[in-house]
C-alpha cells in the first residue's frame, strides 16, 4: 500500500480505520462512508491530488498526496523561493566598513558580500545564495539600522 498523505485545507489528517470509503455510482462520484453504526452518502469530484468532497451540502477541499507527489511539490516550493531577486538586508546594526562586491558581479552562495562593524566587533555578511549583484544600496562609512537594505541579488 502507497503511504499517502491527506489534507482537508491546508490541515493535516490521519486515517480514522474504523471508517470505509465504498464508491456507490463512481461514474457520478457518488460514495459512502461507512462505519459500524453509520452510512453518510458523499459527492466525490476532482483528479490527480486535489479533490472536493461534498458532505452533507458543505463542500469540502481534499488534497491527497502520494509520498513522490510530496516531494515533488517541496521541491517546486524550494525553487520558487530561489527565483528572482533577494535582498539582503542588515541584521544588526553598525558601520558599513568594507563592501567586497558591486553591481554586476557573480557570487556563490556563502560568498562574503560586505562587512559591519557593530560594538568594536566586524561581522561579515555572506550572500544567502549564488546570484548576481544588481545593485549595493549602502556606501562604506555609512551607519545602518538593523533591517536596512545593504544589497540586492538576482
């Protein structure tokens, strides 16, 4: 048997094994529910992994995926998050006293971008993935507040 996961919404649910899915008319998608002490009539539509049940007039959304459907779909969400341009900003504040890169150049994820000095202490800030500078938006010398923009990767 395939390990499936099911949500209703967006909330995570566990099989109930005392209840039975039985379809009654699938070229319709009408079903039942059964348990030892009920029957409840339920209108299935969808396909793939994104289902709506319909139970006792109130339709409800069912996502139903399989182990390899997960991973694809976490795979998707990473590289969605990968697209277009970061900023990067600051995370405490300080003097910017060194600036490493400029608009245009290649970095690698890990790759040191600028550097703060914050109470005497210099902390470097690192590109948060491999990318493109298209442009730096603090000059060296300059005082920055936390969560001031520093630079911009594509």
């Amino acid at each position: 048997m395939a390990d499936y996961e099911v949500r209703i919404g967006d909330e995570l649910v566990t099989a109930d094994t005392r209840w039975r899915f039985e379809w009654v008319d699938a070229a319709h998608g009408v079903a039942r529910l059964a348990n030892a002490e009920r029957s409840l009539i339920v209108l299935v539509e969808g396909s793939g992994s994104d289902w709506t049940v319909t139970l006792r007039g109130r339709r409800i959304p069912v996502s139903v995926r399989t182990w390899r459907e997960r991973v694809l779909a976490a795979a998707d969400t990473a590289a969605r998050a990968q697209a277009g341009p970061v900023d990067v900003k600051a995370t405490l504040p300080g003097l910017i006293v060194a600036i490493a890169v400029g608009p245009g150049d290649e970095v690698e994820a890990g790759a040191p971008l600028l550097t703060i000095e914050a109470m005497k202490m210099q902390n470097e800030v690192r590109a948060p993935r491999a990318g493109r500078v298209i442009e730096v938006a603090v000059t060296s010398g300059q005082t920055v507040a936390t969560g001031a923009p520093l630079l911009r990767l594509e």
